[in-house]
C-alpha cells in the first residue's frame, strides 16, 4: 500500500526515527502506526543489544536542585563520543533523566531506567534510551545518580558539564557552599576528614612508606617518625578539611570552615568517564567501523 509524507512525519515525531527507517516501517506492518512504532522500538533493541558492548566513556553530568533547595540529583550519562555528548537529543534525554531521578527518587539505576521518561507517558527511560541508540549510533547509557539530602544549606558546581559536585553544610551559606563545590570540583579530595578514611586505606600506605624507608639504614624510632609525618600528610592531601583552600592556599578548608562557624556533612563528585578504561582504537579502523554501521 502506498505510505503517505504525513504518516512518515507523525511516526518520525512519535519516535524520533529516522525518515527511511520509519517508511520501511510503515511499509512492513501495512500502514499500522501503532504497530509500525512497535517494530521500531523492536529494532531499537537490536540496534541498542549490537552496541552495547562499545565503551561509552564520554557523556554528561546533570545536576537538578529541588525547589526547596533541600535536594540535589547528580546524574552521569554516557555516550560514545564528545560530539555526541553536545548532541540536542541526547542532552534532552539526560536532562529528562535528571528530572525523574530527582521526581521519583529511585533506589538505584535500574529503578530509575523502569521509570517512565515523563509524566503521562507509558515509555520507559529504558525504552527511550534503546531508541535513542539506534537513532544517534552510539551506545548510551545511564551510569550513575546521587541524591544528596539536607536540612542545611545545599551548594552546587558544574564545570564543563564534565565534572559535578554537590555540598550539604551545616550552618553556612549558599555562597560557602558554592566555594566549597568548587574546591572539591578543583582538588578532588576522596573524604570529608581524616576519621572517614578507612583503616585498610592507612595501613596500605603505611606499609608502602614503610618498604621505600626499609633501605635507608636509619634508625627503628626515627623511620617511624618519617611514617607518621608522611602519614599526616597523605591524609591531608586526600581529605577536605586537611586540604588548602583553592582560592586562598595560605588557610586550609577546615580554617575557612571555623571562620564561618560551618561544617560540611557531605560531598559528592562526578567526572564523566572515571574508572572506566577507554578503548583506543586506529584513526582508520574507527572510521570504517562507522561506515559499516558496527
């Protein structure tokens, strides 16, 4: 039967397919929209199964404070390449999951991709993503969310759309907040003080200094003089608080803090990306396999 421009239209805007791909689709079920979109979403799947396997190591960060300002969602979501990551559609997608993650909050990733994308819609996030594979070509994925919860103040920085960092404090400000984002955006400290360090942590590094001290000839007391003094600063270098403020390295963030009589009861930072091996692939190879569609 013959596929009208106007059915290929209302199929592209209800899916987002391509214009060929949706005329095959008109084609193959006879007209039928409903079920033109179902074969579409079906081969989304195969589309979205092909890809999974490829490494999506670039991607964004969304972050999306509640009206309150007493909650924030920090979201990760991957693709394949930086240009699709300015991609409208794909932004599109992310910023919805950040809504719903912050909406719903769901208790993990695959409770959050079982969430319709919106209100009043039956298609999961999950579904939307499949399609949205099969219409950039690339694999896409939600990564990751932290939901951060205070009765204090909460701060936020964005840097790039790369990097995300959300602060709760405890008796300070929204502006103290915001600098303490950034700090922790800029010096990527792993806890808030020393006492969250866990035990093994120390002991590794303890028994790290203590080999490289092994050959000095020195004597027992003062090698373990040296260990503590290098101790002490490791935990400073890896801790908030121990750390020099950014924006004035003469204080550190605990000085800054008591000046302000605030204290920070938890951080959380996203880099897109980090802890996941990228793939390097040959410049030709890489292209080829774009040609051919793998």
């Amino acid at each position: 039967m013959a596929i009208s421009a106007a059915q290929v239209k209302e199929l592209r805007e209800r899916t987002g397919a391509g214009m060929m791909e949706c005329k095959k689709a008109l084609v193959e079920t006879g007209g039928d929209m409903d079920a033109a979109i179902e074969h579409l979403r079906k081969s989304g799947q195969a589309k979205a199964d092909k890809k999974a396997g490829r490494t999506a190591a670039e991607g964004t960060i969304i972050i999306r404070p509640s009206e309150s300002g007493k909650i924030a969602v920090m979201v990760e979501v991957n693709c394949e390449t930086d240009f699709v990551a300015k991609d409208e559609s794909f932004l599109s997608f992310a910023n919805a999951v950040a809504d719903r993650a912050l909406s719903e909050r769901p208790a993990d990733v695959a409770a959050l991709s079982a969430l319709p994308l919106a209100d009043g819609d039956a298609t999961t996030i999950e579904e939307v993503r499949q399609t949205l594979v099969a219409k950039i070509g690339e694999n896409i994925g939600v990564r990751r969310f932290e939901l951060v919860e205070t009765a204090g103040t909460l701060g936020h920085y964005l840097h790039g759309g790369r990097i995300g960092v959300v602060v709760a404090l405890q008796d300070g400000d929204g502006a103290l907040a915001r600098d303490i984002a950034m700090h922790v955006a800029a010096s990527r400290p792993q806890y808030v003080s020393g006492d969250q360090i866990p035990a093994e942590i120390l002991d590794k590094e303890k028994e790290i200094l203590a080999a490289q001290e092994a050959e000095s000839g020195k004597p027992p007391e003062i090698v373990e003089k040296i260990i503590g003094g290098r101790i002490n600063k490791f935990m400073k270098e890896i801790t908030l608080l121990g750390q020099p403020y950014v924006k004035d390295p003469d204080q550190s963030v605990e000085k800054l803090l008591k000046g302000a009589g605030a204290t920070v009861e938890r951080f959380v930072r996203l880099e897109v990306g980090e802890g996941i091996e990228k793939k390097t692939e040959n410049f030709a190879d890489e292209v080829m396999a774009q040609v051919q569609g793998n």
